[in-house]
C-alpha cells in the first residue's frame, strides 16, 4: 500500500508541474417522410439488414437487396432517425473508396463510414440531441460532397450548400421565412463615402414621417442579406408585435477591418448619416450593433472604444479572443445592454471565451442575456435564433438573467464532443463507446479533462471500476486533493495538497464495486459505492482548474457520465 501511495504523490506532483505549463433507444418512432416507416424500429431493422447483406454471397444480389431498401425508403427520407439516433447511408461510386463524415457534430473532423460487408454501402450510426440541427456533409476521397440521399439542405457561408438534419423535437419559429400576406419592408442601396451599404426601412415607413424608428446596424451585413434572409424576419417580426418597426443598415463585409479603430470611425460616418437623412431616434439607446463569428468581436470592440454611440450589442457566435475580453474589464460601461448566443457545437476555445464573458458580464451587473441552441455555427442558427435577440434587445425590459454556469453533462453516446485529453499518450488507451467511455492504461499515467479552466465546479460521475488496480481522481487547483480508490487494499483514501492523508474507510463489504458515485457539492464530497453512501467529507474545489484520472498498469475504468458545473 506505501508503494502505492507513493507512486500516486508522486505521479501527482508530476501533473502538478505539467498542468501548470501548461441509452439506446428502442421506441418505434421516426422523421421519415415515408408513412410506411412510422411504425418501424429502424435500429433493429437496419441491424437486420446488415445480417442479411452479410448472408448473401453474391456481389451482384447485395447490390440489388441494398438497390430495394433505397427505393423503398426513398431519396430524400435519409438518413434514417429514431429518437436521438441517426443512420448516415452513402453509396459509393466504384472508385470512390475513403469515405468520412464531417459535422457541427464533430466540429467538422472526419469521422469514418464503416463499409457493409465488401459492398457500394458505407453507414454512420451517430446519437445527437433530439432538440438539435447541425449541417453535414460526406468527405469522399477528399472532395466534399453532400449527402445524395438526402435533400434537406441549407446555405453555408464556407461549404456553399450543406447538407441538414433537423432532430425530431427541434422547435422553429421560421421568422426568416418569406409570408406574402404579410407587409414587407424595402431595401435601398446607398452610398455613404465609398461605402456602400443597404438600408431596410419599414412597410408604413413612407406614411409615418414623423415618426422616429430604432436602427439595427449589420456589420457583415450583405451576408445577414444573403444567407440569413433577415428581411424576412423583420417583416414578419414586426408583423406579429414581436418587435416595433426598425431601420436596418447593413455594412458590407468587405468594406469592414479587423482594425477596430477604423471600423469604429467607419460607424461614426454611417450613423451620423443614417441620423441625418432618416426618421431615427437619436438616442444610443435606440441603436444595436450586431454581427457573428469574427464580426461579432468587431462589434463588441466597436461599442467598447465608442463611448456611448451604441449601447446595445447582438452578438451570434461571437469569436471572442481574450483582447476582447479585456477590453469590456478595462473600459467599462454600465450602460450596455448585451445578448449574445452560440451553437452548442462549438469548438471548445469559443465555448470558455464566451462564458468568460458572461462572467465579467455578471460580475459588473450588466443588463444581457445569453442563450446556447442545441445547433451549429453557421446560417442555419444565426437566421433562426435572432429572432430572440432582437426580441430581447429592443424591448424596454431588461434584467440579468443570463447563463449562471457553465454546464458539461456528457453520457458519453455521442461522437461530440470529446472532453478528454488524449492525444499523443501511448500510455493509455480510450474507447468512447455507447453511452460509456472506457479508459486502460497500459502504463502509469495520466488524463486531464482538457480545456476547461474552472474557478469553482460542482462535479458528479458516475463510473465502474473494471480491474483491481488502484486508480484516482485529482482535482487540482489552488487546492488539490486526491480520492484514490483500491480494491485489493478495500480502502478508500482523500489525500490533501502536501500528501497528507485526510479521509480513509475500508470497503470491504463493498467488493466486488458494481458502482461509484462521486458528488462534489457545497464544499461536501458525497461517495456512494455500490448504490450505498459512505462517506460525505469536508471539501472544496474552489479556484479548482483541472480534473484529471490516474492509474497504473492495468487500471481500467468506465465512467458512465459525467457532469460538472461552474457557477459564475
């Protein structure tokens, strides 16, 4: 047991010094627009399917078998979606042999298809939030195709046309649909300068000249024109009452900087303009700067160095950079009104800049709000999900009532995103599998929970332990402390920042472990083994920043999920 106390301080300390340098579903339902398959099990159908392709022996009989499941479901009812679970189907072309998928799902990265038997056939079977949207397309020995099977597609700013899944529960509201029984506002291009921009006024503009209206202000704005049919959502926002009439200026992307002092005057020019040959309200208040991704940035840095021209901001997957960051901290100004949200898939950087803002937000008791849609990063959220920041962002009520933590709660049965890190360690071996994620080492090592810099967390897991090595979990911060369990000493021990040992109970009548539950809460560590609670110790994971799990040779461990909470 000394022996393995001390490989395990000792194998701490290490970490301590890299750290620092750095359910299967089986209800028969499905989106299909085929009737004939609504009533189907299509994960024990397809499963079927594969049996039976794999009995044949002829070449030319497979083909024809998979020739009459294509036709009888259809083109354009793929892929095949029960619940949360999707099938992906590509048939191949005869030379065509490499065949990938890449999604918001997997923050485009190849994921391989998997060829039925030696046939034309290649399958994905992948799990995603019944709620969500994502766009997708098939990487075909590296050319990007979309999906021939599906028709479903939608506009993207990089791909040209991408391919879609919408997920059986998803809710639109469809603003940026055309209605033609509804009044539509009209889209003028003016010169201001040598910037050329479009300006949208409302359908009763004309007919209410004394009226002073809000101006929205477009950076990136001809794409807002092109992809994001906002037009459409204006008219019909005002339309319903869900908005009052706006002016909408739209500033070509191209004539836009990354240099925000120059963006900035730019700005100046064009509101100066708008104010004097237009019916606006001159009043910062009645003024909104909006962009996406880089745009989105530019925005915010543009309200923060104005000084008060624009107090209102409608950030959509903002890409935050740490410069920005700061600049809200050094420059505040407690008169802006924030809304920004994000794609649940987004890469992991974008994710922790974000929440980094809404805690500086939260933390100088700005008025915003935030919200992350179970979707991408791309046109078919910033069309959809406007519709709620502009909502928020013109009415006269406004509170704090944004994202007060950061939430990962991972079942571990889908192929997104990965929270561990695991690249380039020999020493482990990792297998995301359905609804677990199985972790062997092969030698004494280590695995963080990658990315994620906590100051505080609440934190459940649920795992098994599938070996009789010992293994551990460190939580390590400002304060570090070290849960190792072993089975073949039946001992559970907490040990503190300088080794000492602060918690130990024998676990004798608790083996063999069929389960351990972890629940680190209001400064309390509750372990259950076996279902059963053993022990609640005094602990804190205050200005924690990594989670990591170690082992030795032979050490195996299934978590079954995981959960970890930061508050702000």
């Amino acid at each position: 047991m000394k022996r393995v106390l001390i490989f395990f301080l000792s194998l701490l300390l290490a970490f301590s010094l890299v750290a620092c340098k750095s359910e299967s579903s089986t209800s028969k339902a499905t989106v299909s627009n085929n009737p004939s398959l609504s009533n189907l099990d299509l994960l024990q159908e397809f499963d079927k399917f594969k049996n039976k392709i794999d009995n044949i022996s002829s070449i030319s009989k497979k083909e024809k078998e998979i020739d009459k499941l294509i036709k009888r479901i259809g083109v354009g009812n793929f892929p095949l979606i029960q619940d949360n679970n999707i099938i992906f189907l590509y048939r191949a072309e005869s030379k065509e042999k490499d065949i990938a998928f890449i999604s918001d799902l997997s923050n485009w990265k190849k994921i391989k298809l998997e060829q039925l038997a030696d046939t034309s056939l290649y399958y994905l079977h992948l799990k995603a939030p019944a709620g969500s949207r994502f766009d997708y397309k098939f990487m075909v020995d590296r050319e990007l195709k979309n999906d021939p099977l599906n028709n479903n597609t939608i506009i993207n700013g990089v791909f040209g046309l991408n391919s879609q899944v919408i997920m059986p529960k998803y809710h639109s509201q469809g603003y940026w649909k055309g209605d033609l029984e509804i009044k539509k506002g009209h889209l003028n291009k003016k010169i201001i300068g040598e910037i050329e921009v479009s300006i949208y006024l409302p359908a009763d503009y004309e007919e209410n000249p004394s009226k002073g209206y809000p101006v929205l202000y477009f950076l990136g704005g001809d794409k807002y024109l092109k992809y994001g049919d906002i037009t459409n959502t204006l008219d019909k926002m005002t339309a319903k009452n869900k908005i009052d009439q706006v002016i909408g200026v739209f500033i070509d992307s191209k004539d836009l900087s990354s240099e925000d002092e120059i963006t900035s005057r730019l700005i100046k020019r064009i509101i100066a303009y708008v104010d004097g040959e237009y019916s606006t309200l001159v009043d910062a208040n009645k003024r909104v700067l909006i962009g996406y991704d880089i745009f989105a940035e530019l925005a915010l840095d543009t309200i923060l160095d104005d000084n008060g021209i624009v107090t209102s901001y409608l950030g959509q997957s903002p890409l935050l950079s740490e410069q920005s960051i700061k600049l809200l901290t050094d420059n505040p100004q407690e008169n802006i009104r924030f809304y920004l949200h994000w794609g649940k898939f987004a890469n992991e950087q974008q994710k922790i800049n974000n929440f980094k803002l809404i805690k500086r937000l939260k933390e100088a008791g700005y008025q915003y709000k935030a919200e992350i849609n179970l979707d991408g990063n791309d046109w078919g959220n910033w069309r959809e999900n406007i519709a709620q920041g502009l909502e928020y962002i013109l009415s006269d009520k406004h509170s704090a009532n944004g994202v007060d933590s950061l939430a990962i709660k991972e079942d571990f049965a889908g192929q997104y995103p990965n929270y561990f890190e695991i690249e380039n360690n020999e020493s482990i071996v990792t297998e995301q599998g359905d609804g677990s994620y199985q972790i062997t080492f092969k030698d004494s090592s280590f695995v963080k929970l990658s990315h994620y810099q906590f100051s505080s967390f609440n934190f459940e897991s649920k795992l098994e332990l599938l070996s009789d090595a010992p293994f551990a979990l460190v939580f390590s911060g400002e304060q570090k402390y070290t849960l190792m369990i072993d089975s073949q000493q039946r001992l559970i021990t907490i040990f503190g920042d300088g080794g000492e040992e602060l918690y130990h109970k024998g676990i004798g009548d608790l083996i063999p472990m069929k389960s351990i539950k972890l629940i680190a809460k209001d400064n309390k560590l509750n372990i259950y083994l076996n279902n059963k609670g053993i022990a609640k110790v005094d602990f804190s994971t205050e200005t924690g920043k990594y989670l990591s799990i170690l082992g030795i040779k032979g050490t195996k461990v299934r978590l079954n999920n995981l959960s970890i909470e930061e508050e702000f």
